[in-house]
C-alpha cells in the first residue's frame, strides 16, 4: 500500500531525528517491561511451587502413644473411629494410615548416613492419618475438629509450614510490580513527551500536510507507529534481559544444594514463549495508547 | 462554488468580530480579488473556506459541501479540492522543487504512477521544468512561489486560495505570478486572491470584494483598488 511505506519512512525518521531520546525512552520502556516480566515470572514459579507442595501436602493427624503402639493396620477401634470420622468429613478427599514401623523406616530413607539417626527409635515417631482434602486451604477445620479428640496427639496442618516460603515469593512478585509500574509511569511520561517535540519537530510538514488535505492516517500515525515501535523495541530488550538474568542468575540461585528441590526451576520456555509474547503485546498496547492520547490532548488533528 | 451567507465570526479574544454579517456568492471559474487593510478579516474568510476556522454565525458552503457542519472526517476531502497559496510560500526546504509537488500527492494517497505523472506536468505549467532537482534555498522569491502554485494545483482543486502571494515579491516578479493566476483561471479553476497591491488590482480589471473592519465594503464585478483612503 501506497500509503503504508510513506507512514514507515516518517516513523523511521522521526526516531531517528531524535536519536538520543528515543534510547532513553526505549531503555526506560525496556526496564519498566523487565520488572513486569519478572514478576509474571515469579507468579509463574509461585504457582508451580503451589501445585507442586499442595499435591503432597496434607493434614497429619498425629496418633497418641497407647494408639500408636502396635498397630500395623489401624485396626484399634480408636485409630478405626477416628478413620472412618475423617473420611465421612465432606472436606476430607483420602485418608491414608501410616504405622509408626512404616514411619520409621521412611524416616530412615530420608536421613540415610545423618547422625540424626542414632538418636531416633521406632517409639519415638507417632502413627499417623496422613488426610489429603479436597481445597487444600480448608485445613484449619480438620485441627480444630480432630485435635482434642481422644487418641490423637496433635494435628499439624503441612501447609502451614510452608507459607513462609510463599510469603517470600509473593513479597518478591510485589516488589517487582512495584518497580515495574513505577518504570512504567516514567516510560509513558518519555513516551508522550517524545511524541509532543517529534510532533513540534514537524509542525511545518505536518500543517502543509494538514492544508493539503492529507488525513489523519498520513498526519498522525507517524507518531503513532514511532511510539509502537519503542515499545516493541523495548519489549525485546526486556526479554534479552530476562534470559540473561535467568541464566546468569535464576539458574545459579537456584541450582544451590537446598533450594533446587524446594522451588521448580524457571524454564527458557517460561521466558520465551510465555512472558514475551504477553511483553511484546502489553509493550505495543501502552505505547500506542499513549501516543494515541497524548496526540489528542497536545496535538492539532 | 463559494457562498457566503451572513457569516459572523468572532475569536474569544476579541471584543470586535472579525467578519461581521458578511455575504458573498463566488461562481465557478471566476477571478475575485479580495481587498482592505490588515485585519478587515480577508485571512478569517479565507480560514473559513478552509474550514481551519468555523463561523460563529451564519453558512459556508463551498461546491456542495456545508463546510461549517462538514465532520471533522470529511475536512480533508475538503481540503484536497481546495489549493492554497501563501505569501511566504511554505516549501519544505529539506525537499526538492519535485519533491514539494510529489509531497501533496503523496500525502493525500496517490500512486506511484500518478505522482510520476502529474509532478512534471504541473512543474511543466509553472515554467518549473529545468529545476526538479533545485532545493527551494537555491530558488528566487518567485520560483517558490511557483513551485507553491504547482503543488497547490496538483490534486487539481476545484478553487485556488492566494493569500498575499505577491507580498514578498518584487512588481515585475509579481506580474509574473499575475500572469500565471490568470491562465490557471482561464483554464477553469475559480480563484480568489487576498491582497494589498493597488498597482495589480487596477490592471487586471476583476471582480474586487473589499472588506473593512470585517464588513463588506464593496462588490464590484470589474473593479479598481479604489481611492485612497
């Protein structure tokens, strides 16, 4: 189109008549899509550790020493009463017994060579109801309801135990947020005002444009597409930065011997096919809205 | 072609209007000088053709477009039947002589072949034909404005608009201009100059409209500049 090759050329032009403010507003965008794209990440890998602990977690009911004691099967009435109550529980989704012998060798697996394990004897692990629910979040019900019941020792809910880990990684996704939109405010402010001393720039063409009868396609869009282009432009630096930042960083944190089993590694896959396309997207939208914006608040039609 | 009908206008800043129940009919292919000192509204009438400027009271009608109600959508529709011409010619001095012509009908969506076409053309009516490549720098007063009248006339508007076009120019330089005007005319299209030059009104004997302080002053079909005042 005939048209088409004329509003490229000005675009192209215009951004490069201002060499030295379009890197500053490309960088600003790149940092501001950065964090956003950091942050969809953490939410990322929140949600896989969510998945991964909540499809292992559960309430363990604790059994009492006399209930422990010799009883491979739950076969006591008091284990049976108290099975048979979890599972008629609507919340309760499988209830699964685990005889203190079976927790001890399990334990022996776990702390295989540790010197842990010259301290511990079968009677000092309890039996246990290990109750997986069907929302994971309810779990406050089942210890309420079960832990003065006769026979039980206590109940411990795992997923308690876990969300301190959580906690971190949203505080991580908050805080990436928040820079982002601060970044962001900024990139917009560059944005727009790039656009009014490109538009100012061409006040001579842009009026004989105008008086000619060109239309809104050949006097605006220029910006518009300048605009655009930043943002995309910055959408792929943004990327860049974040494949170098999981390389670089991510992996290596996350590589470390404590670590590595507790949270799920971020994949390139995560970087490439999931945040930078969203980036890319969200980087065009914003720009192209405040172009569109700032054109109809600053600039003549 | 052009009408006027009772058209005020009055800028917020201003406690006088600058047209004041102001009425003319314009057929198409006439020649119309539009005359009176600075600030008797000729530019605000012109404005108004243009749509640059809406009327505070009364209709603008040019060809079969109500100009005042035209949406804002269809202005440049307007605009590319409507050639403009200025005193300070208003080239694009990173563009050449060819350029400057081509740029009107770039803008406006022409094709590659019609820009090939028409640009030599209308830099052939000008007298323009050996200085394509000329940058308007290089050009003398009244090259640029030829080169104005040719990109003016490339969408091959309906009417040409002149404001002041000889104000920068010396007389013999503006005879020529004069004279171009004159065969644009007779060659069809209407055109209507705005100017203060005595000396051009007196020898080309057309119709004159005379504005003061934003009224109509006079309508004479084959008109004089007048008396001094």
């Amino acid at each position: 189109m005939n048209g088409l090759g004329f509003v490229w050329r000005e675009a192209v032009a215009g951004l490069r008549r201002n060499v030295t403010m379009s890197v500053a507003m490309m960088l600003t965008t790149a940092i501001s899509l950065g964090m956003l794209g950091a942050g969809l990440l953490a939410v990322r890998t929140i949600d896989r550790t969510q998945d991964l602990y909540y499809s292992q977690l559960a309430v363990q009911v604790a059994l009492d020493e006399p209930t422990s004691a010799g009883d491979p099967d739950c076969g006591s009435p008091v284990c049976r009463g108290l099975r048979d109550q979890l599972q008629a529980d609507p919340l309760v989704a499988g209830v699964t017994y685990e005889s203190r012998d079976a927790a001890f060798q399990r334990f022996l697996r776990i702390y295989a060579g540790q010197s842990i394990l010259q301290l511990v004897r079968p009677q000092s692990l309890p039996a246990t109801l290990r109750v997986t629910l069907k929302d994971p979040t309810r779990g406050d019900a089942i210890v309420q309801e079960f832990s003065t019941r006769p026979g039980v020792r206590n109940v411990v809910d795992q997923r308690r135990l876990v969300e301190d880990l959580f906690t971190f990684l949203g505080s991580v996704r908050n805080a990436a947020f928040g820079l982002a939109s601060v970044q962001a405010l900024a990139a917009l402010l560059l944005i727009s005002n790039t656009i009014q001393v490109s538009a100012f720039t061409r006040r001579t063409e842009v009026g004989i444009m105008r008086l000619v009868g060109a239309t809104r396609w050949y006097t605006q869009v220029p910006f518009l597409i300048e605009a655009v282009i930043t943002g995309v432009v910055g959408a792929i630096l943004a990327t860049g930065g974040l494949v170098l930042g999981k390389l670089f960083f991510i992996d290596r944190l996350l590589s470390g011997r404590l670590i590595s089993n507790a949270i799920p590694a971020v994949g390139m896959s995560d970087v490439l096919l999931f945040v930078a396309p969203l980036l890319i997207v969200i980087g065009a939208v914003i720009a192209a809205a405040t172009g569109y914006v700032t054109l109809r608040l600053y600039v003549r039609s | 072609m052009l009408r006027l009908e009772n058209v005020s206008k009055i800028y917020p800043t201003s406690a006088r209007p600058a047209l004041d129940d102001v009425s003319v009919d314009v057929e198409a292919g006439e020649f119309v000088f539009l005359i009176g000192p600075s600030g008797s509204g000729k530019s605000t009438l012109l404005r108004l053709l243009l749509r640059e400027e809406t009327p505070t009271r009364g209709s603008v009608y040019v060809a079969n477009w109500n100009v005042a109600r035209l949406p804002n959508r269809k202005v440049p529709k307007l605009r590319q039947r409507m050639g403009c011409v200025f005193q300070d010619f208003r080239l694009l001095p990173t563009r050449s002589v060819a350029d400057n012509v081509a740029f009107a009908l770039e803008v406006t969506g022409k094709s590659e072949h019609t820009i090939r076409t028409v640009v030599p053309e209308m830099l052939e009516l000008v007298n323009l034909t050996g200085k394509a490549d000329r940058m308007p720098a290089e050009l003398s007063g009244g090259e640029a404005q030829r080169v104005a009248i040719a990109r003016a006339l490339a969408n091959r508007p309906l009417v040409l608009l002149a404001d002041e076009p000889t104000g920068n120019l010396d007389p013999e330089t503006s005879d020529d201009i004069m004279l171009l005007l004159d065969r644009i005319n007779r060659a069809g299209t209407t055109v209507v100059m705005a100017t203060h030059d005595r000396q051009i009104v007196d020898a080309m004997r057309r119709r004159v409209v005379e504005l003061h302080l934003g009224r109509l002053a006079r309508d004479d079909a084959r008109g004089v500049y007048g008396a001094r005042r």
